[in-house]
C-alpha cells in the first residue's frame, strides 16, 4: 500500500484542503479529506495524472521542422526519418520522450506504433522495435497502451510506398497473427496494455477492418486516425460513397472502446453517430496547428455529449496545459464565445476520459447527455493511482484559481508525478538523452 498526503488536490471538481490518498495494486482506494498529515507529503496541488491518448513517439525527431510546407510533404518527411530507426536507437528515443512526458505530469500514452518491421519489409525477430517501446516505457515509468496498428495501403486500393515498407504485415490476417503472438510476447507489468489501431480508411479498406475487428478480444481498445484532412474525405467518398466515420460505423468499429484521432473534418452526420457509439475523438490541438490540418468541430462534439480526450501526436510540445488551452482557445475564435468547454470539463478531459480511452472499462461506459459538471474531476476510489502534482509558485499562477489553471498553467508548473501509485523522480538527463538521440539520428540522415 502507498500514501501520500496533499495539502491541496482537485477532488469532485473542486479544490480540497488536507487530503490523504491510499492506493494499493496501482488503484486508489482511500480519499480522504481534512486529514491529518502524514509523512509522505507534497506540496502544491495534486491532480490527477494526465493521459496522452495519441502519440507517435519517434515524431519527437521532427520537432520545430520543416516550414512553407503542407501535411502531405511533412510526412514524406516523417517516413524518412522513421525509416532510420532500428531497435537500439527506437528505445533510447522512446525511453527520453517518455521520459519528458513524465515530467510534464502525462501518466498514461497510446502508442500508436506502426514501425514494425526492418526498412526492406523484413520482420525482426522476437518484436524487437514493439519490446523496444514498451520497455522504454517501463524504464521511464510511465504507463503505455501499445497500440499496435494495421497499416496496409497507402491510400485506397493503393500498394504501400517504399517508405512505408516496414509498417505492412501484407495483409490482415497476417496483422491479426502477429497482434496476438505480440501479446503473448509482452512483459508481466501492470504499466503495459495492449491495444491496437487501423491507421486509418487510406490504410485499411472497410472490409479488412471488418475482419480485424472480428479477430480482435472485445475490450481491446481500438484507435484510428479519422478525418484529419479533406483529401482524406475526398479520397473516401470516391471510393467507398461514404465519408470516413461512416466507413467505420458500417465496419463495425465504432463503439465504446473506441478512439478516433483528430476527427477534424466531420459532417453533422459524423458527430451524430460518433455520439450514438458513444466514441471517444482524441484530439490533438498542437499538431494540428503545426500540421495547419484544421480545428475540431469543439463546441458541437461537446453538446453532442461525445466524450474528448487529448493526445500529443507529433510531440511538437510536450505540455497538457497547452493541448487543453489551444483546445479552448480554437472553439473560442470559432464560436466567438468563451468558456465553451469549460475547465471542470477540461481536466475531466485530459484525465479521466483518457483513461477511459487508453484501458476501457470493462463495461461499457454510459453516454454523455449534457455537459459534464464539477463532480466528474479529480482524485476518486477506483481511479489508477496516477498523479501529477501542480506548484502554484510561480508567477503565471499567481491569483488564479487553480480549477482554471488548464487555461494559464504549462508543464514547468508539474512538480511531482505518481505512477501506480509510486513515486517517479524525474529524470534530469531526459534532455541530454534527447539530445544525444536525435544527433545520432541526424548523423545518420547525413
């Protein structure tokens, strides 16, 4: 058993004095507030530990590149740099972004890995770049979904190009065998969960994804890109008459425990039967600025009661704060109103439906049918014991209620972070690992 005591966390949606929190097995069990001290005691604020729903971590090596370009040669881009990693320099890689993401208070990611095999197409032995990933996670502390993903074509009916020839299996079932020997391959640790993702409806056709969704366990999360460019739409209606979101909901994969990422260019149609799956839609503001892929339909998912979560994708910063506060802020120009999601609903956003997204429950989640309310955020009995714990010194905090800080504070505030209910202490070298990483990767380019 573990316990920490608080003077200050975000418990039901408001700020509690004097809480202890217990945990066993990784899970809290006891909230206790107005409690006496206890010797294991942080200051600052606890929160609940941040889930990172959608990350692709070797885009960590694109960081601040690239300019007058579109999404389409940026990911030429990302291809050539995906196609110099090998297991070694993946894990080193993974290990530091991990590392970062600790230390701005994300407890949880979906990997969404599609770099399987060697750059000619030829499997490794034994997983190597899957077991890279995951014990990069395990050493850097954090909890991982791997999310390992179907990617078949390069765009409808399309073969693979040679930079995507290491994500191809060659076909869904061969996919769907090498899913399950993975799973049986993957550590004992209570930080790992597998997953697993279609890339997307350019990547996978309708009918593959209806067989591997047939292939799959029932609650194994499901993850796929969806909408995030017109061209993706265009591409689908010509070839299917439908849009994306209605491919999948024909396919049969929308529901529950299913995730879509970016879900930018949406029908009123699309949100509608998003919301009747009860779907979850990661959404990734910073990328997709970086990327110019579009702003989220936000305020109509919201009244719509479908549940939104939030993911890094590319990495372009590492900070929760901001992905929450550009979420705001992009609903804000587009409605001309403020306040449209609100931040009750935002920490419940960046925490909870995370969770949600990344380990679904094991039955299915009730439907959203309004906004959620106070109570929905915060420290509770039943949740991972997974915090992040918030300093409120510094001057960008300074008279801000602290349930509004997803709108003012960044990761640099994160002091603390807990993870299964044991404390991570940060790792100082996580920069220069980062460093030392990406030159080597570079060197290689060059």
């Amino acid at each position: 058993m573990s316990t920490w005591f608080f003077p200050n966390a975000l418990v039901a949606g408001r700020i509690a004095h004097n809480v202890l929190v217990q945990s066993r097995d990784g899970v809290i069990t006891a909230v206790n507030v107005g409690a006496e001290p206890h010797r294991h005691t942080f200051g600052g604020v606890a929160v609940p530990g941040f889930a990172n729903t959608h990350s692709h971590v070797f885009h960590r090596g694109l960081r601040g590149a690239g300019a007058g370009e579109d999404f389409w040669s940026w990911r030429t881009e990302m291809y050539r740099l995906a196609n110099r990693l090998d297991p070694d320099s993946y894990y080193q890689l993974a290990r530091a972004t991990f590392a970062e993401m600790v230390a701005a208070g994300y407890t949880s990611v979906g990997e969404f890995h599609y770099v399987h095999h060697q750059p000619d197409g030829t499997p490794y032995r034994d997983h190597a770049m899957e077991l890279a990933l995951v014990n990069a996670a395990i050493a850097a502390g954090i909890r991982i979904t791997v999310l390992d993903t179907c990617y078949l074509h390069a765009g409808p009916g399309a073969p693979l190009g040679a930079d995507q020839t290491r994500f191809g299996d060659g076909s869904v079932e061969e996919w769907l065998e090498r899913w399950h020997a993975l799973r049986d391959a993957l550590p004992d640790s209570p930080l790992v969960t597998m997953g697993a993702a279609l890339h997307s409806v350019r990547a996978v056709s309708p009918d593959e994804m209806a067989t591997a969704m047939s292939g799959l366990p029932e609650r194994v999360p499901i993850h796929i890109h969806v909408s995030e460019q017109l061209r993706e739409n265009i591409e689908c209606l010509d070839a299917h008459g439908l849009t994306p979101t209605a491919a999948l909901e024909r396919a049969g994969v929308l529901s529950e425990r299913t995730t879509v990422v970016h879900a930018t260019h949406l029908t009123d149609d699309d949100i509608a039967t998003i919301a009747d799956s009860n779907t979850i839609v990661s959404l990734c503001p910073t990328t997709e600025a970086d990327l110019g892929d579009g702003i989220a339909r936000i305020k109509d998912l919201q009244e719509a009661g479908v549940r939104m979560a939030i993911g890094t994708d590319e990495d372009v910063v590492t900070d929760p704060f901001a992905e929450l506060r550009m979420l705001e802020s992009t609903a804000r120009l587009t409605t001309g109103t403020r306040g449209v999601v609100g931040c009750e609903a935002l920490w419940k956003i960046s925490t909870r439906n995370g969770v949600e997204s990344l380990r679904p429950a094991a039955e299915p989640q009730p439907r959203q049918i309004s906004t959620p309310g106070p109570e929905s955020a915060g420290l509770a009995v039943g949740d991972p014991a997974d915090i992040a714990v918030i300093e409120p010194s510094s001057a960008r905090l300074a008279g801000v209620d602290p349930i509004r800080w997803p709108l003012v504070a960044t990761a640099n505030d994160v002091s603390a972070t807990i993870v299964a209910g044991e404390w991570n202490r940060l790792d100082a070298t996580a920069a220069e690992d980062l460093r030392h990483v990406l030159d080597e990767l570079r060197g290689h380019a060059s």
